[in-house]
C-alpha cells in the first residue's frame, strides 16, 4: 500500500538529528496523539477557556505565575516582546508593529550571543540594542547600554554561557533594579526539571519549544509572571478576537494560531515529561 507520503509525492527519509525543523520537527508519543485526537473529536469549547484552564496546569507545573500555549516558542518570544513594548496600554497594542511613537521601544541584546532566532525579538516592533562584546558581556557593560528608550532585555538562555557573559540571574537583578522587562528565549531548556522551572521562573515572560517535550512541532509555551504573560496573552490570536468583539484595539498577533488538539498535546505532554523517568 502506498504511504501517504508517496501519494504526494514526497520521499519519506530518516531522522538521525532530533526535533529539528528541517526534517520537520517531533513525532508525539501514542498518548500524547490519542490525547490530542481526543480533543479534535470531542466536540468544541471556548477556546479563551481552554488556553487559560490548560495555562493553569501549565502554570502549576513550572512553577510560574502565568502560562499559555503558543504556536510555537518563536510566537512566545514574539509575544513577550510585545509585551514588554505595550504592556497594558491598548492603544500601544494597536499600533503595534508601529513603535515610533513609544517612549521605549529598545530591548538591549548580548552582541556575542548573535544567533539565528534573534529577529523573533523584533517582530513586533522593538529594536535591538546591541552591548557588550563579541567575546563577552559584563553586567556593567548591559547598564551602560539600558537607558530611557529601553523597554527590556533580550535573553538567550542556551544553558551553555560561561562566566563571561551576563547571566539570566544577573540579567534579572538588572530588570528588577531599572524597572523592565526580561524578556527570555529558553526554546530547549527542557531539562533537567529543576533547569526547566528555574528559568521559567527567573523571567517576565519566558518562551519554551514544546516539540521538545513530546508535543506537536507547531507548539509552544509562554510563561513568566501575571502581568506581562497577560499582556502577551491579550495581544496572542485569540486575545485579538476578543478584543474585537468588545470594541477595543487589536494586537498584532492574529498569526500565532493554535488549535485545541495542540493546546491538549502541549498540557498533556508536559505532564508526562514530570512523571516519565
């Protein structure tokens, strides 16, 4: 019998490197497709519910105050960093990708730390801010470049920086002591457990790649603390319908769909990535 991805004319091959995208990403455990099967044939639900009840779950598990599903952890760096240009402001939400009238709109960036998923920080309108070297960054040299057009902190956590860089700790006390926000790309840091939830605890809003967890490729997470998850949350694609219906400006992220098999996929494989051995 012909597979069905002959019968597109596709040639199917064998993935010896992981979740990478270009061999197109995870393949979901048994339970995880039964799970996410369950959910497309069980009828329909508020999504709003949905996203925020399984957010809930996703939450408690990592030990964060706010959490959602996302379309995948470039959509949640996207979204954070929304977040931390409009914070609660609709106006600002609605103007969004458009930031040449906010009063900050600079997140600042390590300049050694240059990787291929930079620009995710940028989608939504901010700027960034390049400190410190191309062999290092001091926490001195990431002060020196925070000033009043900053709006936050661009991190890459790859759990692999030495002490030559601002750590995500460091990084932090920075956000805390200049009243910004820190803004955190931790696609992978899935484990260990304790890796896992120190950084989603450590940032405003945190992104983390769901495939990585056994849940679909097209997933993510975004976590971190109430106030800016929520405004990350208002300005996500389901916050834009919502918002339209009651008459005030939409955000900018109508794109990050997800749809309830995904956002079942993500919560139950998360559980079964804190119970499995």
């Amino acid at each position: 019998m012909t597979g069905i991805y002959e019968q597109f004319g596709v040639t199917p091959g064998i993935n010896a490197r992981g979740n990478q995208t270009l061999l197109g990403g995870s393949t979901p455990p048994p339970e995880i497709q039964e799970a996410m099967d369950e959910a497309m044939n069980s009828g329909y639900v508020v999504f709003e519910d949905l996203l925020r009840k399984t957010g809930d779950f996703i939450a408690e598990t990592l030990g964060t105050e706010s959490a959602f599903v996302t379309s995948g952890a470039a959509a949640a760096i996207s979204l954070g960093s929304a977040a931390a240009l409009a914070g609660n402001d609709r106006d600002k939400m609605g103007k969004l990708p458009d930031t040449s009238s906010f009063d900050r709109n600079e997140l600042v960036f390590q300049k050694g730390q240059d990787y291929t998923y930079k620009r995710c920080f940028t989608l939504a309108g901010a700027k960034l801010k390049e400190v410190g070297r191309e062999e290092g960054c001091t926490v001195e040299e990431m002060e020196a470049g925070i000033g009043p057009k900053t709006a936050g902190i661009a991190f890459y956590e790859s759990g692999l920086w030495g002490d030559e860089w601002v750590s995500i700790e460091e990084a932090r006390a920075l956000a805390d002591k200049h009243d910004i926000r820190l803004i955190v790309d931790a696609a992978g840091q899935i484990y260990p457990l304790d890796q896992f939830t120190k950084v989603a605890q450590t940032g405003d809003v945190v992104a983390f790649g769901a495939k990585y967890i056994g849940s679909p490729h097209s997933t993510g997470i975004c976590t971190g603390r109430a106030e800016w998850v929520e405004s990350a949350f208002q300005q996500n694609f389901i916050g834009v319908e919502v918002a339209g219906m009651k008459g005030l400006p939409r955000g900018y992220g109508r794109p990050y769909k997800t749809d309830r098999g995904e956002v079942i996929g993500v919560a139950a494989a998360l559980r079964r990535w804190f119970t499995i051995n």
